[in-house]
C-alpha cells in the first residue's frame, strides 16, 4: 500500500499539483472570528449553537463559540459563522 501511495505523491509532484487538491487533509480558512470555511472534511459528529466537532481523515475539528451555524455544505466544504472562540484538534491514531 505504501508503494501505491508513494508513485501516486511522485505522480502529483510531476503534475505540479497543489497538496491541498490531492491530498484528503482538511485545509481551515479563518476570517475573522466569525466565520470558518473547512475543506476535505467527513462528516458532522455534533452540532449545537456553541459547539460543533467535525470528523476529518487525519482527526477531529472541534469549534466553539455562540450562535454558530452551519452554512453552504457540499460532501467536502463547510462554512461555520457565528462567534468563533477556539478552535482544537484531535489527531486519531493512524491504523
């Protein structure tokens, strides 16, 4: 499995294709403290209006805040508003 995923990264590098386009590791973009665009990730654990935690390939996102909501959802993309206090990572263990 290694080897696949070695000629696969050698591949993209050939290609000149960005890291956050090929791999599946999420990409956070913060602006403000009111609003959160994550890229690349899974599925939605929990969600109230001061909490939300996200599943991603390589953990879990947890924001907190107040009056968050969750906006614009694709299957990869997700945009959180509200007032944003932190946000923690909890890296999985790899298998």
């Amino acid at each position: 499995m290694k080897k696949t995923k070695k000629k696969q990264n050698r591949f993209e590098e050939l290609l000149e294709i960005p890291k956050e386009i090929s791999s599946e590791e999420p990409k956070l973009t913060i602006m403000g403290f009111e609003e959160l665009l994550i890229e690349n990730y899974k599925s939605i654990l929990e969600y109230q209006d001061f909490y939300v935690r996200l599943s991603t390939h390589i953990g879990i996102v947890n924001i907190n805040g107040f009056e968050l909501k969750l906006n614009e959802m694709t299957n990869d993309d997700i945009l959180i508003t509200g007032k944003i206090d932190s946000i923690d990572f909890e890296k999985t263990v790899d298998e």
